[in-house]
C-alpha cells in the first residue's frame, strides 16, 4: 500500500502544479503596478481548494495514464481507493472497497471470522466446525464448537436428540420405571403382583403374575402341585442261567419281571421299566408287590407277559404302599 500511496502524492503535486500555471495564465504576467503579495493568497487560496487536509483521507479517482501521470500501466483503471492503515473501508452502499495491494492488484479479503457461514483462511472443522463441516459419521457440537461422533442409539451416550423415549439404551428412564431393551422402551419396573410378568419374574419367584406349570397352582406365592406322578420302577435285574436238555448244557437268560397290584390292576414292570401314575396331592395308594423271574427251562409258575403267558420263578407277594404328597414321587420295588 505504500507504493499506491506514493503515487497519490505525485497526482496530487502534478495537479497542484498545473493549478498554479492556470492561474498565472488567467491574470496575465506580473509586471509594475501589480500586487505580489495578493498574487500569492489567491494562488495559495487556490491551491487549498485543490488539495484537501491531510488529515481526512477522501477517495480519489486514479487513472491509468502513463503518459501524463507516470502511474504503472499494471494499476487498474478509475478505482476508488480510499486508504486508512492499509486496510480496505466501507463505502456508503455497505461493500468493501477495492484495494490496489503493493502488487498493483485489488485485493478484496475480508479476514474469516468463525460463525460467518463460510469455511475459509486458517478455518477447518477442528477449530471452526460450524463453518468448516465435520467429517463422515461426526457432527458438530454449536455449543462446544468442535466436531463430535453423531449419536447413535446404544452407544452408550445419551447425546444429540436422544432421550428417554426415543432411546432408552442410552438414557435413563424416569423414576418408577426401566429400559425394555428389546423394545428399547420404557416400561414400569416389574412389581411381584402387578399382574404382568416381566423382568426377572417368573413362576418360581412371582406366580402372582406368572403362571405355574401344568398340574401346579400358585398358593402362599409359590407353586404347588394340585396333583403329582408316582413312578414305580424295579430293582430287580435279568439273571443268567444253564439249562440241560438232552444231557447237554444250555445257556439261556432268566428274564426280570416286577408286579404291583394297587386298586385292583396289576402292572408289570420288566428290568429297565416304569410304570407312571397321576393321582391327585395328597394321595397314598396300597398293593402289593411280586418279584419274578421268567423261566422256560425251571419256572414252575405262569406269569401274564405284554406277549403272553409265560413260565416263571416267583418269590412270595408282599405288601407295598407309596404316598403322592409333591408333583412328583417314585417308588422302587423289587429290593
């Protein structure tokens, strides 16, 4: 700006020069008779009328002229410059005026302010994000002024737009109630009694609210029985034995077969058998039992068999007797 402002001070002197030069062609030469003091205030009068304070800096129109002016051919035509400490001013219609840097080309920066709208000089997201924009998969935080990760539902943050009823993952629910994570809503803490079962509940810890099992009933907050299974199973196993026929020894196997007698049925119960009975709690059913073994070479008996009579081995009928007190009880005779 200094070599704009040179320039100014010489069309200033060469427009003074030529003042004073018309203003002596207007009143002729000096000669006898005439006034060279008065000559001297009008042509000074003249010249302040030209040249304005110095102290009020005043646009000027400087033309590209090398020829009268010796301005650089490279300083642009008729700009309005006004300079006040290098530095480009406001004109009445409110735009910033050219200025006719030390280069000879008009500069028209305007220095970058953060919250302009406009991302430019030192400007970047990591000091002004919100003129700059943050970078994929992160927002800009106003209030911070700084870029931060754009929320997502379950990160673990409750930021952004989130809240209570839009992600529950993230933020917390009110008072009196808690995050149904799948379906990432707030619902009323489970109560043992409220007639939901939810949460943790369920039929062991709350039959209030969650239903017992088939056969079972909720009474005093846990679930009993209202009836239970008695599992008869026997002891007795299948026993090897020889058999002579012919007068020759034969191998054979002597089959395990168990018989309880209750109500008036008879259930037979082969080794590795059971035999299942529901009966309502409390019941207690008497019978008897009868251990024997299946014999076609020495039984001396016949037994009833699921595939017919057969020859059979038995030790006496005793008595037997079990009591159905829970939903599930088993007996083993045959010991």
């Amino acid at each position: 700006m200094k070599l704009q402002t040179r320039w100014v001070f010489v069309v200033l002197c060469v427009a003074g020069a030529i003042a004073g030069c018309a203003a002596d062609a207007s009143f002729g030469d000096s000669g006898p008779g005439r006034d060279s003091s008065s000559d001297a205030t009008r042509d000074s009068a003249a010249l302040d009328t030209l040249i304005p304070p110095t102290d009020t800096p005043t646009p000027m129109d400087v033309t590209n002229n090398p020829s009268d002016s010796g301005i650089p051919e490279d300083v642009s035509s008729s700009i309005d410059v006004l300079v006040v400490d290098d530095r480009p001013m406001i004109g009445d219609t409110g735009t910033v005026v050219d200025v006719v840097s030390d280069t000879g080309v008009a500069d028209t920066r305007v220095d970058p302010r953060c919250g302009d709208g406009t991302c430019n000089g030192t400007e970047s997201s990591a000091t002004c994000c919100r003129d700059c924009p943050c970078a994929a998969g992160s927002m800009c935080d106003l209030a911070m002024n700084r870029c931060v990760a754009t929320p997502r539902c379950g990160d673990g943050t409750c930021n952004g737009t989130e809240s209570s009823a839009t992600c529950c993952r993230d933020c917390p629910c009110a008072a009196g109630s808690m995050c149904d994570l799948a379906m990432n809503r707030c619902v009323a803490t489970p109560r043992c009694g409220d007639g939901m079962c939810n949460g943790t509940e369920s039929s062991a810890t709350c039959c209030q609210d969650c239903a017992c099992p088939s056969g079972q009933s909720c009474s005093g907050g846990r679930c009993v029985c209202s009836s239970g299974v008695l599992r008869i199973t026997s002891a007795l196993r299948d026993q090897p034995g020889t058999c002579i026929v012919g007068g020759s020894a034969v191998p054979y196997t002597q089959r395990a077969a168990a018989y309880v007698v209750t109500g008036g049925t008879t259930f037979y119960i082969p080794q590795g058998g059971f035999v299942d009975l529901t009966r309502s709690i409390p019941t207690t059913l008497t019978g008897t039992q009868q251990c024997c073994l299946l014999d076609p070479c020495l039984g001396n008996l016949t037994c009833q068999t699921p595939s017919g009579p057969q020859r059979c081995l038995c030790l006496a009928a005793r008595p037997w007797s079990a009591t159905v007190n829970t939903c599930s009880v088993s007996s083993v005779v045959c010991m």
